[in-house]
C-alpha cells in the first residue's frame, strides 16, 4: 500500500502543477476589474472597438489552441495545444477573455486618437482666436460645442469654419414675451 500512496502523492503533485499552470496562463489573458469596467463604458457610449468576436474565440478554443492563435496569443495557444485534450476545460473561456483583451486595447487605442484630433481642433479653434479671425464670444461658443460634441463625432473630418460659425443675433435674442 505504501508504493500505491507514493504514486498517488506523485500524481497529486502534477495535477496540482498543471493546475497551477494552467491558472497562471489563463489569468496572463484576463482584464483586470478596472479594464473590465472601463471596456463596458466603451460599449455604453458606443466607443468600443470589437476587433476580435469573444464568441469566436472562445468556439475556436475547444480546438487545441486556435482560439488564442485567431486572438494574436501565440504563446497560450501553444501551451493549449501541448496540454490538450485537457485544455478543453479552460481554453473557451480563455478565449473569450483573450478577445476582450485585444478588444480593450484596440478600444483605448482607438479613444486616443479621437482625443486627440478633439485636442486638435481646440487648439485650429484657439489658434484663430489668438491671430483675431474670431471673435472672444465665438471663440467661448466654439469651445463649447467641441466639449459638448460626442467623442465619435471626430470619427469624421471635423469643418472647423462649420464649427466656429453661429448665429449671434439666436444667442441675444429676447423672447418675445419678454420685450416691452
């Protein structure tokens, strides 16, 4: 009996190294709580990115590795392939969550740059106050309909004469129930 416990201890120790493995691998392609909040913000204000399907990923994954090769995750995908069939247990979700990772990057990637064209426009809009083309009071109103523009407006070649023109004659107008 002692032999038989020996190799059951042994086995023991493997299935909890495998274990251990297969938990770091996994949690190398998961978002943090902050990334996951951010990502759902992105998709509430219809700003997120969705490069790579989670539903894909994680069907592909069931197949030893392909899953994490269609995410870009070279590396994990291997190491599914090495530890499959067993990897099956794991590897949907790692997908899935792969996905969302590359999604996460290419949304925050993608919110830069739209943060920075807006950046540029201000500063177009700045520019022409500074050599006079415009007036302080177009200048306040330009600037405050770039900060109440969406984000996804910039997606487009923003017409920054378009912007900066409005009617004075709405912004002092009296209702007429108010003039005497």
């Amino acid at each position: 009996m002692p032999a038989i416990a020996k190799i059951v201890k042994k086995e023991n120790m493997k299935t909890t190294l495998f274990l251990m493995i297969c938990l770091v691998v996994t949690s190398c392609t998961s978002l943090s709580g902050h990334q996951k909040r951010e990502l759902a913000e992105y998709k509430a204000k219809n700003l997120a990115v969705e490069e790579k399907s989670p539903a894909t990923a994680a069907v592909l994954n069931i197949l030893p590795g392909f899953g994490d090769f269609y995410n870009g995750n070279v590396g994990i995908g291997i190491v599914n392939l090495l530890f499959w069939p067993a990897s099956v247990l794991w590897a949907p979700v790692g997908g899935a969550t792969g996905a969302d990772e590359v999604n996460y990057y290419t949304s925050k990637s993608h919110i830069e740059k739209l943060e920075n064209k807006k950046k540029q426009v201000k500063l177009t809009v700045e520019e022409a106050f500074i050599s006079e083309r415009i007036t302080k009071q177009q200048f306040y109103f330009t600037n405050k309909k770039i900060e109440m523009m969406h984000l996804s407006e910039f997606e487009r070649e923003i017409d920054i004469s378009t912007l900066m023109n409005f009617n004075e004659d709405a912004i002092e107008r009296t209702p007429s129930s108010k003039k005497k």
